[in-house]
C-alpha cells in the first residue's frame, strides 16, 4: 500500500502552478505599424514611448518584420542616417525574419529557440502568433526569463508545502490510528466486564446466593457508565468536528446536576478508596445555559479525576458571583508534568508516562470538554503538581440565583 505521504504529493502534483505555461498569456504588448510608414514616424512614436523596446512590421494581419529601438536609433544616427530618416519607409531597416512562435507552444520550448539563434540574430523580443500565423503580439525574451523565474520559485514553495502537509496527514493518521486501537480496547473492557459480570449473576441467582448480586450489580454499573462515556464522547467529537453541536439554554438547578456527577464519579471508583466530596455554601443555583452540556463538561472532569486518584479524595467545588459561575474539581491522583499539560487538550492524545500508562483511555474528554466550554463562552484552566494532584477551574459567564444552605456546611461527602 502507497505511503499516505506520497499519495498526497501525486495528488499535489495535478494542482500544482503549471510550470510551462503556453506563451499566448504572457504577451507584453500588440503594437505594430505597416511596412510603408516612413522610419521618422517611427522614431518619433520611439521617442515618445521610452518604455517601448520593439514594434511588429504587420502588413494586413501578418507580420513580416521587427524593428528594435536598439537598431532603429543606431541606423537613424550613422552617416546617411537623415536620409534615410527622412525618405524612407521602415521595413528598409526592419528585421525581415524575426523569431515568431505560436501562442500555444510552451515557454520553456520558446526560451530554448530564441536562445537557439544565431548569435547576431539575438536580440530581447519575438513575436507571437496565432495557429493560423495572424499576429497576436510581442514577448521579451527577458520577461520569459522572469516568468519562468517566478513559476520555479513558486513551485518548489508549493513542494515544500505539499510536503509539510503531506508530513501533517501522515501525523494525523498514525494519531488516529492509535486512538481506533485505544477506542477498541476501550469498548471491549467495560463490555467484556459487564457479561463476566453478567454471567456471575446468572449463577448465583441459580445458587441462590443472592447476597452477592448487590456488589456484581454496582460493578455492572460501573463498566456500564464506563461505556457510556466513551461513547458519548466518540459522538460528540463527530458532531463538533461536522459543526452540528447545538446549544440549547434554559433554566436549570446547578447543584442538581452536581450532586449527579458525584453518584457517578462513585460508580467509577469502584472499590478505591477515595471520598468524593462536594464544597459549596448553596443548596441551590438556578442558572441559564445548557444543562447537558454542563452536565458532560463536570462528568467528563470528575471521571478523568477518578481515573487517576488511587486514594484520597475528590472535590467539586462551586462559587457564585452575579456574573460568573466557577467550578473547581480538585484531586489528589498523580498530577500532571508541565510540560505535559497542553497535550491534554489534544484530540486522540494522551500523556505518556509511567505513571499513566496503565490507565488506558480515548483522550478525548478534555478536548471535548474544552471545545464546549468554548460554546458556552466559559474558559478552563489547570493546575497541577506532579505526584500531588490536580486542579481544573471552570469558568462560565451566567446569570444566576443562589439560594444558601440552611445549615452551614460547606462540604457534602459522598
């Protein structure tokens, strides 16, 4: 199978600047005159024109001469120069066989003929003309030059762009492909643990050993909210990536959906002993936003917490200002390096260390996470210590109504 590399570049090559375009679009200039116009007429309308270098002898619609102001003005100005200026007409001076190519053939065939002449034969300008030899205009050999010089420049740019790009795809789809092979070994975990775990229940309801059907059924619980979220967060990736995310608001209990997250985040923890506990001086907080996105932005932050807290705790914690909601969610698992930390907003990325290896997973969540906060117009920060745990500050601008708890209690244990 061709590398994705080089199939990129073959498809580059089809779109790259034609480097040999035909010649009848690079036409500088149409002037001419007839054969019979005397040479002082001729010299007058050099004279007047400094940036005329040439002008076509054309008689009906051929052309049949060339003259240059080079060997205009040097025949003009030798002896005899004032009779000839005077009396005669300019094809007695022109030059009857100019190099004439046709407009379709390609530049570098062209700068090859004219730098093919006789060396006394030389000069800057050809005349151009159309396939059945009528006389369409005049081209400078050196702005072919230019051209050519231009199309080359432009095309090892667009070559080194096409490898760059090329380079980018080829990250892209090796990140990808490793991100198919962790979504895989995802899926496949919590489902192969809920049918073990199935099937366990199976036999002790034929045994009657009914008492162990509580502690199978959280576990069941668990891979079965495990899977949830993998899913949830592979679909929700597709719909942001096809800008079909849509934004619903309304009103909304706040700590409702808090005190959801943390019945979860203790589903995932399993046996782990690690406390999760919810710090807030509100029994209430009606706000306006979208209540399931808000929702996935905590899940997808209190699971990534669990997945990397062994013991300890931990903690959601809410502040409320007229115009601004704060959420914390604080842990005590292994913490993040620094240099580490923007990776973890990173599509299909995950850090790579030691100490996370074992805890296999999309890498999905925050950059979900990230990309809707940015829908809801909040910001999300992070801090963290390597080896004491980490903190992650969500920010979302919202009216709100907090009403306080009756009794003054700040932190809510799970």
């Amino acid at each position: 199978m061709k590398k994705l590399e080089d199939a990129v570049l073959e498809n580059m090559e089809s779109t790259i600047i034609d480097f040999s375009p035909a010649v009848g679009g690079l036409i500088m200039s149409d002037d001419c005159v007839h054969p019979t116009v005397p040479v002082r007429k001729v010299v007058e309308k050099f004279f007047e024109s400094p940036q005329l270098d040439a002008l076509a002898v054309v008689e009906g619609r051929e052309a049949v001469g060339l003259v240059t102001r080079t060997k205009l003005l040097f025949s003009v100005f030798r002896r005899y120069g004032f009779e000839l200026y005077g009396k005669k007409p300019i094809i007695v001076i022109a030059d009857p066989n100019p190099l004439a190519v046709s407009e379709n053939e390609r530049l570098d065939m062209v700068i090859e003929m004219a730098l093919s002449r006789n060396v006394q034969d030389i000069y800057d300008e050809i005349i151009i003309t159309d396939a059945n030899e009528t006389y369409k205009g005049i081209l400078s050999v050196r702005q072919m030059f230019i051209q050519q010089s231009n199309l080359l420049a432009n095309s090892i740019v667009q070559r080194e762009m096409a490898h760059e790009r090329a380079k980018e795809l080829e990250k892209v789809n090796h990140v990808k492909s490793q991100f198919i092979a962790n979504v895989t070994h995802e899926l496949r975990s919590p489902v192969n643990a809920i049918i073990g775990l199935a099937e366990l229940m199976k036999i002790s309801c034929e045994k009657g050993y009914i008492d162990q059907l509580r502690d199978r059924l959280n576990l069941i619980m668990s891979g079965a909210t495990h899977l949830r979220a993998i899913i949830t967060n592979i679909l929700d990736l597709s719909k942001l990536e096809a800008g079909k995310m849509e934004i619903i608001n309304e009103d909304f209990d706040l700590m409702r959906i808090i005190r959801e997250v943390a019945e979860t985040t203790k589903v995932l923890l399993g046996t782990k002993p690690v406390d999760v506990v919810i710090g807030s001086k509100f029994r209430e907080i009606s706000v306006m936003s979208d209540p399931v996105k808000v929702k996935q932005i905590l899940t997808n932050l209190m699971s990534n917490a669990a997945k990397f807290t062994e013991q300890g705790k931990i903690t959601i914690a809410i502040a409320a200002s007229p115009d601004e909601l704060t959420i914390c969610v604080t842990d005590t698992g292994i913490g993040i390096k620094r240099e580490n930390m923007e990776k973890l907003f990173t599509a299909f990325g995950q850090v790579g260390n030691v100490a996370t290896k074992r805890h296999e997973g999309t890498g999905l969540g925050l950059t979900i996470t990230r990309s809707l906060l940015d829908m809801l117009g909040g910001r999300i920060t992070l801090k963290s210590e390597f080896g004491h745990g980490t903190t992650f500050q969500v920010a979302l601008p919202m009216k709100n109504n907090a009403l306080p708890l009756e009794e003054d209690n700040h932190e809510n244990k799970w």
